[in-house]
C-alpha cells in the first residue's frame, strides 16, 4: 500500500493511539429491532463469475455469491464500523477481533480530532458574539452539556473536547475527566473547574451549569427525548444562566433546540452533520460536526468489494480503482496496525452549512459505479446495533444503501434493538448464505458473539 507510510504518520500526528477512536460501548436499549432488511434477496447474482474464490481472506479469483459454501465463514471478509471492538472500560482495542482473519477492518472516524473541533468550534463562537452570549450580564458565560453514553469513547471524547477548549476540564487519571456533573451553579463541582475566555480585554469566567448523560428509563442511551426533558428542567430552574448548549450529538441537540433554544436562540452545538440540524443552523443552531459519514460508508462496503475481488486493499480508497474512484488524504488515515480506516472531521457551521445539507449524498470523488462484469454481484450481511440510532439510521443507513448499488453489494440491513446483542445474533443464523460480513456491536465488547457465530 502506498499511501501506507503517509497514512501512519498523519495518524500518530493525530494521536491516534492504540485506544479505540470511533466508538466505544454502550449498551443501548431502545424501541424498535425489527428486522429493516431493505435488500434482502437470498442468492446468487453473480453476473460475470470468475470461479470460485478460495478463502476469502488471501482470496484471489473472486467467487460469485453460489460459491460462498466453498469459503468457510471464518475466511470470509468482516468488517466493524461505527463501533470499535475494544475494551469499554479501559478503550483498549480488541485486537483479536481486529485481526479476525486477513480480511477483517474496522472502519470509524477519528474521535479526538473530531471532539477538539467541536470544543474549538464553540469557543469561536463564544470569542465571536461575546457582546449577546451572556444573556443574564452576569460575566459568566454558562453552558449544559448533554452526554451520550458514559461508556461510549465517542461520546468521552466529546465530553472532554468541550471541556479542554472551555477550559472547565479538570484531569483525572492523566486525561481530562468527562463524568456528569448534575447540576453546578455555584461552580462548586468536582468533576469541572470554571474556565475563563479573555475578549477585548475583558475576562469572562465560563462554567458548565449542568450535565447528564441522556439515558431513559428503559436504559436506552444518546437518548434524544431524554434530552428534550433535562432542558425543560434546567431552563425552568437557570434558565437566563444557559447562555450555551453542547452536546454529544445532533439527535440530543435538536431535541434541546425544538423544546428550548431555538425559541430562547440559545447557540446548541451538536456532532453528526444530520441534515435536520445542518438545516437548522439557518434557524439559530449554532453548529455541529461531520464525520464524514459518506467517507466512512464508502469505506465499510468497499473494503468488503476489495476482499471479495481479491485486490489490493486500497483500491478505489488510496489508490484509483478502474472506474476512477479515489479518496485524498485530507478524508481519511489508515492505521495499519489497528487494521481501522478513520474517517477525517469537519466543522459544520453558518459559513459552510450550505455544502453540507443533505448527510444522505454520496462522496462525489467515489460516486462512480463499479462494472458489475468485473465486479459482480456479493451477499452481505450487516447490521445497525439499533434501528432507533438517529445518526445510524438517518444518516448511515441511506448512504449504505446508496454505495452498495455502485459496488454491486446485495446488502441485508438488520436492525437491532440497541439492547442485548443477541436481537442481532439471533438473525445471523446462516452465514453461509452471504460472502462477507458488517458488524455494528451493541456494546464494543461483545465482538466474540460475532465471530464465534462465524467459527462455528
Ligand atoms: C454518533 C452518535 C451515535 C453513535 C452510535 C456516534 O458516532 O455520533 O450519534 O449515536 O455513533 O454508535
């Protein structure tokens, strides 16, 4: 791989360290786990097959879909995204799993990049509009934060980007503690400091008047409508306090901003550059990111293609493919070692919403569709850890199901339950019926129930 070198070094400039970056785990319960299959079409299209592929993983001739028996399913090509197998505890990366056979990836974004963006994105804004944030005229610039998922090392390094760029982090355990506060008026918590901005001269303290993380009863996390309620009681408690609202993600923020802000124009930060809160920064929401989601669905179905072609693996990534799809450095690292693709950040905001508007829209540099003659039709079996996720499913999903047409993947979708991983497992009863495999965990560290479903 060419780009192999250049990728490492972006990628220890970055940070990246042997610690998950894309997501840690969570369990999640929520509604729904009906099966969304959308494609679902058992069977062999396999238009120009060029004989059977041996084990999917070193495989050469890539084999049509009738000769998946011939593959064992430990062979055949796995991809992880959106939820790193790695311990959700200490964030250390389950390399088993990662190097299930010689064509499993895992494939993410970079969470710390994306979360010191975010952080950096509020304080501009804040050094920005210094004369109309701090509505109460206190000199206190106030903010509440919404967490995702305590557990979740996405939503840890949102947690903590906010706090550095604030200044309200205070260290624990040699990194900035991302624990929820409650509520913290009087600035007396122990988990935050207050920080402090300097504008034209004058100082202005900035303290982080609550957090929580947004779980609902039935233990559901990034739990949007539970957000929509702490707002309501925080308002109704501080309200001309809030003068900033961040939170770990879109599906939380534009519930705040619907039952609070927007009305209050109360600046909300998000992260996920869903088009409902990208359109919304026309109507006040201050900003959110983008993990380049149409990157990173690209990348979870074209390292499958490139494995069941059996090429190189940066084909049509880091290196042209023969229909001209090609991704530049400044959307993506690969870290070889941690066998993960990382999506590259950007910050959504009122200067650049404009190109961001629909999160649904295919990447145009690997918009172009692969020759189903030399690339013939493969099954794939993936699933969405839960059909309920606002990002995953509003946002991911459909651009899945636009890439996997250009790649001639045969894809089913199967939605999860956000709970109990077994909801997934259960619907992955025959592996032998598809040529490869994507995995959305329930919580990170639960990727043995896969693989031992494919070992069998
Ligand atoms: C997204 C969240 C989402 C989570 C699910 C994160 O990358 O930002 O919105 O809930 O993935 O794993």
């Amino acid at each position: 791989m060419k780009r192999k070198l250049v990728s490492m070094t972006l990628a220890l400039m970055m940070g990246i360290s042997l610690t998950a970056c894309g997501s840690g785990g969570d369990d999640k319960p929520a509604a729904d786990g009906g099966n969304t299959s959308t494609e679902d079409q058992a069977g062999d299209t396999g238009a120009a097959d060029e004989g059977a592929g041996d084990t999917g993983a070193a495989d050469e001739g890539a084999g049509d879909s009738g000769s998946s028996a011939e593959v064992a399913n430990k062979d055949k090509p796995l991809v992880w995204f959106n939820r790193q197998p790695s311990n959700s505890s200490t964030g250390e990366l389950d390399m088993t799993a990662l190097s299930f056979n010689e064509d499993t990836y895992y494939v993410g974004f970079d969470a710390n990049q994306g979360a010191e963006l975010q952080g950096t994105m509020i304080k501009e804004y804040i050094e920005a509009n210094i004369d109309s944030i701090d509505r109460n005229g206190d000199g206190v610039i106030g903010y509440v934060l919404a967490i995702g998922d305590i557990g979740h090392n996405d939503s840890i390094a949102r947690t903590r980007g906010v706090r550095k760029a604030l200044g309200t982090g205070i260290e624990k355990d040699g990194d900035i503690n991302s624990d929820p506060v409650g509520t913290n008026t009087d600035g007396s918590a122990s988990a935050v400091q207050d920080g402090s901005i300097e504008v034209n001269g004058k100082t202005y303290v900035v303290r982080e008047l609550a957090s929580q993380e947004m779980k609902n009863s039935a233990g559901a996390t990034w739990d949007a409508a539970t957000a929509g309620n702490a707002i309501g009681t925080w308002s109704s408690s501080f309200g001309d306090s809030i003068d900033v609202i961040a939170s770990n993600n879109d599906g939380m923020g534009m519930s705040m901003f619907n039952a609070w802000s927007k009305d209050n124009k109360v600046p909300t930060f998000g992260y996920d550059a869903n088009s409902d809160a990208v359109a919304a920064i026309a109507e006040g929401y201050g900003g959110t990111i983008s993990q380049h989601a149409d990157v990173q669905a690209y990348l979870t179905l074209r390292v499958l293609r490139n494995a069941l072609d059996g090429v190189d693996i940066d084909t049509g990534i880091g290196t042209a493919d023969d229909a001209g799809n090609v991704l530049s450095d400044d959307v993506f690292v690969y870290n070889e070692e941690q066998r993960s693709y990382y999506a590259l950040n950007v910050a959504v905001t009122s200067d650049n919403y404009n190109d961001f508007t629909d999160s649904t829209k295919v990447y145009e540099p690997v918009s172009k569709q692969l020759d189903a003659g030399a690339h013939p039709s493969k099954k794939v079996w993936l699933n969405i850890y839960n059909a309920s996720d606002n990002f995953l499913s509003s946002t991911y999903q459909p651009l899945l199901q636009n890439y996997d047409d250009l790649m001639n993947l045969e894809v089913d979708y199967i939605g999860g339950d956000g709970q109990t991983e077994s909801n997934i497992t259960n619907r992955l009863g025959n592996p032998g019926q598809y040529d490869a495999f994507a995995i959305n965990m329930v919580k990170t560290d639960n990727a043995a129930s896969y693989t031992a479903l494919l070992s069998q």
